[in-house]
C-alpha cells in the first residue's frame, strides 16, 4: 500500500461530487488539540470549544478531574465526551479503574493512543521488533475482550511507528491481520498515515468496518523536512475522497498539534471547513 508518485496526488484523487452531501454526523474535536488552554482555563476553554463548532469531543487526559466533575464540565459546556485516549501500559496496569471511569463518564470508546515502547519481555530494550508489535495485537484482543464485555469498544490510534516495515512487512498490516474485528477497531489518524508514506483511502477500501474513528489532521514536511501540523483544508489532504472512503466511519475528530494563529479562531476555521465538506 506504499504511496507511489506524489502522496497528495494519490490522497487527493479527484470525484465525482454531483450526488455529494455533507457529513452526517457531528463536528468532533481532539481535546489533545486544547491541551496548553485547559490547564489555564479549564471550564472557559470547553465554552469555547462549544462556540467554535464543536459538539462532541475525545478526550486526551482528565487534569485530575473526577470522572462526575469532568462529566458535569462537559454537560455545562454543551459538549458530548465520547472516546478518550490512554497508553498501551495504562490499559494493562490500571484497566479495571479506568473502566469504571469511562462507565461514570459515558465513554462509548477507549482508545490506545500509543502502543509503542511496551515490549513483549519487559527486560528488553532498544527498538521495537515485529514481534513486539505482534505481541502488542495479543495485547489488544485480550483488552478488548474486556472492554466489550463492560460495554466499550477499543480501538487503535495510529502514528508513524505503526507503518513500520520488517522484511516486507508492514506493522500496520499485522495489527489489522492479528486484531479480532469484534474485539478491536482503529481510529485511523489520516495525517499521520500520509507522513508515514502510505494512501489513507487504500486502508479505509480494503476493509471501512474496521475503522469506525478517524483523526482529520492536516500536515505538511517543512524546510526541516519533518511533516508538522497546518490548518486542516490548507494544506496537502483533500478529505472529501478520504472520507468518502470512510464508508464504515461513525465518527471523526480535528485534532490539532501545532497552530498558526490564535488557537480557537484556527479550530473554527477547521470547523467550518468540516460543516461546508460534502462526500
């Protein structure tokens, strides 16, 4: 599934759009994006998020709230808290605790924001093989069959490591192969899979029930050739062919990780370009 040629052109191959119509369902944010503003203003910061387009949020941390405070935040500032993110090493120390939070805060999903690093003998150091990130697959069934029996669904959050290639293979591609589809699903962070060198829509085609989630993440490689983050709808992602892919998508979330302008005035930017998208 390696992009060949322009990455852009491959992830924004052009469509027919006479039967297009907007996104059905509502305008998500990553709170991920909002991480240097809540700290400083917690309860003012979700009004804004609120005023900004936003409807339903994921979070990415609680900032030592209780799971009722935090709910209460969410309901006073108008805001649905759906997903959150936690580490693959939460997941296997502290999952009990973290069930029961998400039971008192709603949450309709968990999702493991970063599997990397954990290894399948603890002793181990140094980079990750296959057979950690296979180990780590074993990992996701047994936590997800957890998750499902206490009513939440797990699933798996993308960055560049997952892409990576061993003899051939392509990490991303075992987790999808080893992962049980009733058990795990994948919230796919489209930005992140264009740095990695690969087509989103290849993944979203080949098997849309697979990823229910989605991260809309607009990046581009600056003169340090490293992709940083720009305002989604001005950069090199055109999501109207990616998410037209996204057959099998319940919902999305902007996340943002470097801004160019004032915080929330750049979030509205991107959300109105989300509520004017038609597929």
């Amino acid at each position: 599934m390696k992009a060949t040629g322009a990455i852009a052109a491959a992830a924004c191959a052009g469509v027919d759009r006479l039967a297009a119509k907007q996104l059905p369902m509502p305008i998500g944010l990553e709170l991920y994006s909002v991480r240097d503003l809540l700290p400083k203003d917690f309860d003012g910061t979700l009004a804004q998020v609120r005023s900004a387009g936003y409807t339903v949020v994921e979070a990415a941390g609680f900032y030592n709230r209780s799971a009722a405070d935090f709910r209460s935040a969410m309901d006073k500032a108008g805001l649905h808290c759906i997903s959150a993110h936690y580490t693959l090493s939460l997941l296997e120390t502290q999952l009990d605790s973290l069930i029961e939070y998400a039971h008192a805060l709603g949450l309709e999903y968990m999702i493991c924001s970063s599997s990397g690093g954990t290894h399948r003998d603890p002793a181990a150091k140094g980079p990750d093989t296959l057979d950690d990130w296979r180990w780590r697959a074993g990992e996701f069934n047994r936590i997800g069959e957890k998750l499902k029996a206490a009513g939440i669904t797990l699933g798996v959050h993308n960055h560049v490591p997952e892409f990576a290639v061993f003899d051939g293979t392509i990490v991303y591609d075992e987790l999808l192969r080893l992962t049980d589809p009733k058990l795990v699903v994948f919230e796919m962070d489209a930005g992140w899979v264009i740095a990695a060198g690969y087509n989103p829509i290849d993944y979203l085609k080949q098997s849309p029930e697979r990823f229910p989630l989605m991260h809309i993440k607009e990046v581009l490689r600056g003169p340090d050739g490293k992709f940083h983050a720009k305002t989604v709808g001005r950069g090199m992602l055109d999501y109207q062919p990616i998410l037209s892919a996204a057959t099998g998508l319940k919902q999305y979330f902007i996340e943002q990780e470097e801004f160019e302008m004032d915080p929330i005035e750049e979030l509205r930017i991107e959300a109105e370009y989300m509520r004017k998208l038609k597929v």
